[in-house]
C-alpha cells in the first residue's frame, strides 16, 4: 500500500522520528502533529486551510514538514523580513537536511531590500548627500558591494534600516532602467528573481506578493503559477498589508524625489536642450502648493476626504492645487520626450511623469466605490485612496473562487493543465486570528468565508507560568495622569526584578511621557543597579531588542523597552531578559481614523455593531498579541499588567478577559509585589 503523506508527516514528527534530529529538545506535541497532518490533507486535496496555532505549538514546523515531503513547488510568505530570514537562513536549512530531501530554495524580497550597482554608481557623485556621515557608510557599502553575492542589504551589519541613504543606493519601480539599465546584468534583483524562477521553495513577504498583484511587477506572475502550495505565515496582518497596495496613493514626497531625479538626470546626460530648473522648479512649487493648501496640522493627521476636498480645506483651492500638479507633471513629460533617445533614464522618467498625472488627475475624480480617501499629514503630505479590505481581490484575483479559467491575475488561463487545474493548496496560519471558535475577524475581510478553520491551543501552562494583573483603581485611560501611573507601577516592578520589563503603549505620546517619567523614577536608584530605560525611535528597532535580550548579561544592569506599534508583535525575548510585560491601555482602532470609521459605518449600514464586530474583535487580537510577548517557551515565567480598569469595569471586559491566555489572575496590589518578588526570588535561586 502507498504511503500517503499524512503517513509521512505523522512519522516525521512521531518521537524519535526525523524531527528529532532537526530540531534541539524536540518531544512530541500533539497540537503541533494535529496541525501537521491538516496542512497534510490540504495539500493531497487541495482547498484552503486557516489555522490559529497558539504561541509553543511550533506551526513553522507544522507546515514546513509536510510541504517540504510533498514533493510540490512550495510558496512561502511572511508578513516580517525577520521571519522571512529566519525561515529561510535557520528553519527551511535545518529541516531539508534532516528530511535529506534534495530542495533548491530561495529567498525574495522588494526591491527596496536590494542594493541597485546603478544607482550607487550615481550616489558616488553626488554632491547633496543627506547628512555628514553619509560618506563613511557610503564607502562601507561600496566595500561590500564587491563581496557580497545577493546584494540584501539585510547581511551588511551596522547599517540603519531609517538611514536616509538607503533611498539613493536602491531602486523602486519608478525610477528602475530595466533592460536598458547598464548594471542590467548584474542586477542583484534580477538575479533573486531567477534563483526564486528556478528554486523549488521560496520564501516572499506579504508586502511583495500584494505589490505585484497591484503593479505586477515583482516577479510573481511568473512565479504563482507554478506553485502548488501556498503558505501565508503571520496571516493576521494580511489584510492590513494588502490594502495599502491595491488602491491608489500620491505624495508631495514622490514628487520631490521625481523633481530630484528628473534634474540630476538632465543636467547630466542633456544640459542645455531642456530648461530642467524651470520644468523641476514647476514640479516643486505644485507639491508645495498643494501641502500649503492643507495648512497647519498636527504631524500624524488624517484628514477625511468625502467631498471633492478633504474637510477643512478649500475645494476651489484643493483642486486646482492638484490641477497644478498635474500639469507640471505633464509639462515633465512633455520635455523629457524631446530627450528621450539620448538615454534610458529619460525614457523612465517620462514614463513616471505620465503615472503621476495620472494618479494627480485619479484624484481629483471622485472616490472608487467601497474604498475610502484620506490625507495623512507629516512633512510631507500624502493622499491615500483604500479598499475596505481585500476580499474581493482574494476571491477574483488569487483564489480564482468566483471565476473559471482565470489565472491569480484575473487574465485567462492557459487551456494546459496546470497547478490551479489541479487544486492547489493555500494555508493561512497565525497565533492570534480573532476571538471566536470561527476565526471571523480574520476570514471575511480576507475572503475566506468557506475555509477549513482549525484552532490549535498553546501547550503553555498558562496558570503556573504567568499572572494577569489589572489593578483596580487606577485613572481612567484618557486622564492625564494614566501614562505617569503607568510609569510607576512599571518602574516599581523593573526596579526589582533589574530590567526585565517590556512597556507596550497605544499612542506615541503615552510612549514619550512614559519613557520619560521612567527615567526620572530610576534616577533615585544607585547607578550600578538602575535598569537602562530604552525607547523605541530613539535607537533602530534591531539595536533596541538586540540591547533588550542581552539583558543582565557580563555583570551589566537589564532593560526596560518601552515601545508602541510594531513591537506588539514579532518580538521576541525569551528566557530570563523578559518578565514583565506593561500594557497602558486596551488597543481599541483609533474611531477618527478614516479607514475604521469607513469600516465601522459599512457595518452599521448592514445592520450589524461596529463596536461588536469590528472594534472589540480588532483590541481582543491586538491585546492577545501583546500579551503573547511574555511567555515564549514552557520554561518562562512573568507578569502581565493591564492598566485599564474598563478591562473589569465593563461588560466587554469579560469577552477580552476571555481572548488572553488562561494566565491565573492577581486580584490586588499586594498580589502583584508578591509575583514579582517571586520573579526576582527565581532570578537569585
């Protein structure tokens, strides 16, 4: 009789099977082996599979091992290039050895990842580098440039993912030559475009695979066809990454930097047949007008845009503020046409002016159905226009669910049968992916109403490794003086257990008055024993949790991180460097926001509560994230604090209460030093 694969994948992960070699104090966990053998049946029949596999159960393992046995062109995605290196550089390696399996794999990223020869050429000789030091790392990337062979500029150590020269040594697909690029050859991007064509495995992250299906333009169209197995790892963020690519934006940004590179272009292939200054002076003055238009704002703003302006604003002066822009692109594309022999970077560039008075003129239409339009407010200035979610682009463009003979591109399908023909296999998996048995949170906005849902609980000892404490008189979330309490009762759990304290805030202001005011409580503490307070902007987020998990280590004082937004999720610090996580307030979606409300008003407008099934399903998955921060393996111990009384004052309570983990709960003050004395009693043992 023929082993089947669930045969295969049940023996790999039996005790003392193949994974007992692979991974470091392997022991059998039945979660792990249940989710295993579904990812198992999926890809044999083909269909879609969402799982939420509970932090320790081990899903990178659940579905590597049974798409790596089958033998099948294998898709994987990531919503963090973090994983995506990790699964790629540690996981993917460890099990093809152990399953001894002879698989080619690949890794891809955007092109942003990638360091462009050509435009570190032009960088060279450039004399408006941004800031004093830009030559000294400038050098240390033309020195790597030589050795390394992917160009990822991910391998070259030291280098700050927000510095400025990043722009100018990569490429988008705006100003990319293509063909005509004389570096076309030795294109690090196009190199990982045919390692991915030709490998059996590859690994992607969500950004890219949703900017292809908007532009398709990284390398997908060609890829997805040929794949069998798809697996979408960190699904949870799916949506939200999604709807950033599949609807429109325009920023003053963009504009300056094609006025930029519209000038430096002229000036050095054709000066003197075109008036670059007047064409690039024409450009900026429109961006300028057009931020000017929207006046003083607060950096962060959202402006809603119903009408034919955002509100607040002038529509006679808002739209001819965008005519403007548009036409001072078109006048670009109009000069760069007279040149566009002469070389390859005019041919580009009159095709980006011809895409932003395009976009300019798109804006100054009315909003697409079913999308909702802002203007987000910095600096620079920004207009969005955003589906609600993605199902639509999932049922009818990857999934191919409402139409027949239509590729993951919506284009007609080759009559050969070919992998779709054959039921491919899609598996969505994450931690956290709602707070209920159905998984709806995360189903309906992704267009996977009909999927097999599968839930896998945390084999953690919940109860026995961590206490939950919400105190009980505290001021209220929007009163002054919540974010300095928030401060001190932290502080006084950091003081005792050295560091070991993660502070995780809704709002950057909370993050700002909070870190400050730690600082200020562990000034009274001796200095050999005071934890060293990091805040998130102050360093880049890889130094801050490198610094976080050495902790105490050679004889040094631990940390206390405070931070907001992205490290509610991904972070991980496990053992003894973290014991005590924070949290000020319930992550309810901000209601001002113009994509909640737009969210919140098409419930309402189905007869359904926005509050109910939108804003406590979205605190309950964001709460469930941050709180999976404390315990990351069956060895941990620690204290979750919330400090929202609405947690236990409320009836919603109840039903967040019900999303943590089943941690015991600590009912006073008293039961909270206890904890943590118990904590700093472990620490000394």
């Amino acid at each position: 009789m023929t082993e089947t694969l669930e045969d295969k994948v049940r023996d790999a992960f039996a005790q003392g099977g193949v994974l007992s070699r692979a991974a470091e104090q392997f022991r059998e966990r039945a979660g792990q082996t249940e989710m295993a053998l579904a990812v198992a049946r999926t890809i044999e029949e083909g269909g879609v599979l969402v799982v939420e596999a509970g932090t320790g159960v081990g899903k990178t393992f659940s579905y590597l091992v049974p798409a790596l046995l089958s033998g099948e062109r294998v898709l994987l995605s990531t919503a963090t290039k973090t994983l995506q290196d990790q699964l790629f550089g540690r996981d993917l390696p460890r099990l093809v050895e152990a399953l001894e399996l002879p698989v080619r794999t690949a890794l891809l990223k955007g092109r942003a990842s990638y360091l462009c020869l050509h435009r570190l050429d032009l960088a060279r000789h450039d004399a408006s580098l941004p800031e004093r030091g830009s030559l000294r790392t400038l050098a240390k990337i033309e020195q790597w440039s030589k050795a390394t062979r992917t160009g990822d500029l991910a391998e070259l150590p030291g280098l700050d993912e927000r510095s400025p020269l990043i722009p100018l040594i990569t490429s988008t697909r705006e100003n990319c030559l293509g063909a005509q690029c004389p570096q076309f050859k030795p294109c690090h991007v196009n190199l990982a475009r045919r390692e991915a064509l030709a490998a059996d495995v590859v690994v992607i992250n969500h950004h890219l695979f949703f900017a292809d299906l908007a532009v398709r333009e990284t390398g997908m169209a060609e890829l997805l066809p040929t794949v069998s197995v798809v697996v979408f790892d960190e699904a949870h963020q799916l949506n939200e990454t999604g709807v950033q690519f599949l609807g429109a934006q325009l920023g003053s940004g963009q504009a300056l930097d094609f006025a930029r590179d519209l000038l430096g272009a002229g000036l050095q292939h054709a000066r003197g047949l075109v008036d670059w200054q007047q064409l690039v002076a024409g450009v900026e003055r429109a961006a300028r007008e057009l931020r000017l238009a929207v006046g003083k704002q607060w950096p962060g703003t959202k402006l809603r845009w119903v009408g034919p302006a955002p509100e607040g604003i002038d529509p006679t002066l808002w739209q001819g503020s965008l005519d403007a822009l548009q036409h001072a692109f078109e006048q670009a594309a109009e000069g760069l046409d007279t040149v566009s022999e002469i070389s390859p970077d005019f041919v580009r560039l009159h095709e980006r002016a011809q895409q932003l008075a395009t976009r300019a003129a798109r804006f100054a239409l009315p909003c697409e159905v079913e999308s909702v339009r802002w203007v987000d407010v910095g600096t620079q200035l920004r207009l969005v226009e955003s589906p609600l979610d993605i199902a639509e682009a999932m049922r009818t463009r990857v999934l191919k669910i409402d139409q027949d003979n239509r590729n993951a591109y919506g284009e007609e399908e080759d009559s050969r049968a070919g992998p779709e023909d054959s039921g491919r296999a899609w598996v969505f998996t994450s931690a956290t992916l709602g707070d209920e048995p159905t998984l709806r949170w995360f189903t309906e906005p992704c267009g996977l109403r009909d999927a097999e849902v599968l839930r896998v609980q945390s084999p953690f000892d919940y109860a026995a490794q961590a206490g939950l404490y919400v105190p009980r008189v505290f001021p209220k979330p929007n009163d002054a003086a919540h974010s300095v309490r928030v401060a001190q009762l932290a502080a006084r759990g950091a003081a005792e257990l050295g560091g070991r304290t993660l502070v995780l805030t809704t709002t950057l202001r909370a993050l700002r008055t909070i870190g400050d005011e730690m600082k200020q409580q562990f000034e009274r503490l001796e200095a050999d024993v005071r934890p060293e307070v990091l805040v998130q902007g102050e360093l880049p987020k890889r130094v801050l949790m490198d610094r976080f998990r050495e902790g105490a280590e050679g004889g040094r004082t631990g940390c206390v991180l405070v931070a907001s937004a992205s490290f509610w999720e991904g972070f991980d610090a496990p053992g003894d460097a973290l014991q005590l996580v924070v949290i000020d307030k319930l992550p309810f979606p901000p209601p001002n926001d113009p994509l909640v409300e737009a969210r919140s008003q098409r419930l309402e407008a189905q007869g359904r509560s926005s509050f109910s099934d939108y804003s406590l399903p979205e605190a309950a998955v964001a709460l469930k994230q941050g709180a999976g921060r404390l315990i990351r393996r069956e060895t941990d111990s620690g204290v979750l604090a919330i400090c929202d009384t609405r947690l236990v004052a409320m009836g919603y309570g109840r039903r967040l209460l019900a999303a943590l983990p089943p941690m015991r709960r600590l009912e006073s003050e008293a039961d909270f030093e206890a904890a943590i004395a118990e904590l700093k009693n472990s620490l000394s043992a």
